[in-house]
C-alpha cells in the first residue's frame, strides 16, 4: 500500500514528491555600445536559439488619427529594405532557416528570431537591416492595411473577440490608449499610408532603453562580439525619449452590465473583469498564480467546478489575474448555452464574490503544489526563457522575479493567498455578454444592476 493509503492492479500508487526548490536560469548580463541591455542564457543541448528584442514603444505614442500603425509597422518590417527587396528577403531568411517575427504590446515593440546556431551571425544582420533600413514599401503597406481591416472585420463577427473588444471599451476610461484595440480600429487603419509607418519607425525603433535576450546553447560563439558587431549600425539617438505606459485607468462607469445583440445566438459569450495587482503587489506576484488556477484555471477550480462539471452550462470557463505595466485585471471569460444565460451569469457571479476566508487550505494547497510542479517545465526552452526576460525587463524587473515567485508559491500560506484575493474585490464588476437580447430582462431581474444593449456591429 503506498503512503496515501491507495493500491492499484499494478501495485501500490506511486506517491508524487513535494517540489524541490528551482531557480529561472540566470544570464550573463551585458550592455552595448548602442545602449543595449543584453541577457545571454547559456542552455546546453538547445541548438535552436531564441533572439527577443523589446523596444519601448508603448501603444500610447502611436498618433491618435493612425492608431494600429505599430502593428502594420510589425507586420511589414521584413517586407523590403534598402538592400533586398521583400521577395529577397523572404529568401535570405529561408535559406539560412530563419524565422523572423515582429509585434507590438502595451509596452513595447518586440522582435523575435529563432535560429540554429551556426547562422546566428546572419540572423542578426538580417535582423538589424529590418531595424535600421526598413522601406516599408507602398505596396507592402496598402496589403498589410487591407489585411488588417479584414482581421477587423473578423473580430467582429467572432464572439468572443467581439466581447473582449466591448470589454476594454466599457473598462477602461476613453482617454486611455487601453480602452482602444491595439491593433487600431477600421477607421484608423484605413487611414494608415506608407508614410505614416516610414514616419513612426523613424520616430521609435532605436536602441534606447532596448533589451535583448538570446537564450540557448551558446558554447563556443563570442557573444558579445557577434552582438556588438552585428548591432553596431543601430545608433542611440540622442534625446530620444519613449512615450510612456498609459496607466490603465478603469472608467467611472465600467461598474455595469453590457449585452451585445446577436439574435437567435445559442450560445452567449461572457467577458467579465474586475482590478487586479501588477507584478509588485505588496502581497507578491505568488499568491495570485495559486488563486487564478484556483479560482478558474483548471476544470477542478471552482468555477468549472460548478458550472461545468455539475450543471453542464458550459464546455469551460477560464478566469485569473493578468498584471500590466502599472495596473492590473481579474477576468473570466467563455461561452454557455444560449438558454441558461442567466443561470450562468448568477453562478458566475455568485463564485466571484466569494471571500478569502472561503477559500480551503485544500484547494490552495492542491493549486500551489500545480504551479510549483509544473514551473520548470513552463521554462524549459529557449524561446519560453528569452521571452519571459524580456518581457521582466521591460517592467523593471530582473529573472531572480521568477526564482523567488516560484519559491513564494512552494511555500504559500494560506492565509496570504486570501488576504491577497480580498485585497482587490469589492468593486462591482464590468460584464460583458454577446448573445440573444431576450437574456436581458432575466439578468437585470438578478439584482446586479441595469443591463445596457447594444446592437452588434455590421461586419
């Protein structure tokens, strides 16, 4: 009989150890000439190397009147510079088995190379051509445009993108870049030119405050050198400034109730939220990963728990805390059947609303352990450890973050992990629905407020 008492056909039940202590892999740190930061991780046996470049250029400097033009930016980058034309070096990248990719977040604009190690060298040329001698072509510009308005186009017809974009537009205040898609809105994007893209990189793709990650197995490549050499065309700018992070501001009236218009949907797509912590929550960054698989990060938390496993509304709900640069957001979002939209939405709201006290040692335990376990292996690649220095980086924090969150959610008390679920409910929530109208009346009669209608938008 194995130590929890549990027998199999095959012998007792092998009893799974308590995580031991791990640490994130810890760089070789160094700058520069250009300004620079570089993290190189050395990990043997990784022969495919992960190259990330973040540059502050947040969503809140692009010009109002072109919002989405980092993205077309982004998605044009590789498309022709001063010395190949996109065709050119579409096959220069194939030739060596480069994939090359570029986008754009809150923070930052982020490029991507993933190489084998022999054509790093190469890799990195080609990757600072695209920062300093990009053309960003007339016809490049006008497909990626009419790309984008018909990836617009699309997020409108889909549920749940549809839901998450009512969401930012009923949370956060209007003057906040975060209220507006990050990818522009068809007005916008219509409007974007070749020059209007030629004028942003201008005005933002520059080494100040860049970091640069390049994990994998680097045993015998002079990485400093390859990197100063390779990056030596990409000049600081002096007084250059990025714009700064918008602060996320939620909107006096985001406390409310939306129902999008889809008649005759059988089934409703729910987007709820609420404030949440960044990652330098007074508490830790720990106990919030415990209570986002607790809450709704598996179908054994208590929201599938419910909603899925014992009344069958739905094939799952996801909900857990997601930090930004100087806010933070709880949400949950999925879909159920059309005709148990409000029983869903009473029991979802019913299980958000719980207090820290009603969270059992078990179910954190259970959770934590999860987390702890499966760390590593959250972190096993290259491409996974070059992005999450990166993306700490941008956010002032070093990798030893990852070390000592891991090591908070392997020793979590319990009582921390519900001070920390108490210490961001409270507020009412913003609740978004795409679905049948005729929903409305059976919501507003659960007492959580008035429920606004909108009609869906023509795609």
């Amino acid at each position: 009989m194995s130590a929890d008492g549990v027998t199999t056909p095959a012998g007792p039940r092998p009893v799974v150890a308590e995580p031991a202590p791990w640490s994130f892999p810890q760089p070789d740190r160094f700058v520069l000439s250009n300004g620079v930061a570089v993290q190189a991780f050395d990990m043997p046996g990784q022969h495919v190397l992960s190259v990330q470049l973040g540059i502050p250029a947040p969503l809140a400097g692009e010009p109002k009147e072109v919002e989405g033009v980092g993205l077309i930016m982004a998605r044009c980058l590789d498309q022709g510079t001063a010395r190949h034309t996109a065709d050119e070096m579409a096959e220069l990248l194939d030739r060596k088995g480069i994939a090359l990719h570029a986008g754009v977040g809150e923070r930052a604009f982020l490029v991507e190379l993933d190489v084998i190690s022999r054509n790093l060298g190469a890799a990195l040329d080609l990757m600072v051509e695209c920062l300093t001698e990009a053309t960003f072509p007339e016809a490049e510009v006008r497909r990626e445009v009419r790309h984008r308005v018909a990836d617009i186009g699309q997020d409108h017809a889909d549920p749940g993108s549809l839901a998450a974009l009512h969401f930012i537009a009923t949370y956060f205040d209007s003057a906040d870049r975060a209220s507006r898609p990050g990818g522009g809105s068809r007005e916008t994007v219509s409007t974007i030119t070749a020059e209007a893209v030629r004028d942003y990189y201008a005005a933002t793709v520059h080494p100040d405050g860049a970091v640069l990650a390049v994990a994998g197995d680097l045993s015998g490549i002079d990485l400093p050198t390859l990197l100063e050499t390779a990056f030596a065309p990409w000049a600081s700018v002096p007084g250059h400034r990025p714009a700064t992070v918008d602060p996320g501001t939620r909107a006096a009236t985001a406390g409310r109730i939306v129902l999008v218009d889809r008649p005759g949907a059988v089934q409703t797509e729910l987007h709820l939220g609420g404030p949440g912590p960044t990652r330098s929550d007074p508490l830790g960054w720990g106990p919030y990963q415990v209570l986002s698989f607790a809450v709704g990060g598996s179908p054994q938390a208590r929201i599938d728990r419910v909603l899925r496993e014992e009344r069958g509304y739905t094939y799952g709900i996801r909900a857990g805390f997601r930090p930004r640069t100087r806010t933070g957001l709880f949400t949950a979002l999925g879909s159920v059947r059309g005709e148990v939209t409000v029983e869903a939405v009473a029991a979802l709201l019913d299980i958000l609303d719980l207090q820290g006290s009603d969270l059992t040692d078990d179910e954190l335990s259970h959770a934590a352990g999860y987390q702890a376990r499966t760390a590593p292996g959250r972190f096993a690649t290259c491409e996974a450890v070059a992005a999450e220095a990166v993306s700490l980086a941008l956010d002032g924090l070093g990798v030893d973050f990852v070390t000592r969150t891991v090591d908070q959610v392997r020793t979590l008390d319990p009582d921390v992990a519900r001070a920390a679920w108490d210490r961001h409910r409270g507020e009412p929530w913003t609740v978004i629905l795409v679905g049948d109208a005729q929903h409305a009346k059976g919501i507003e009669e659960l007492g959580r407020g008035p429920v606004d209608v909108v009609s869906q938008p023509r795609v």
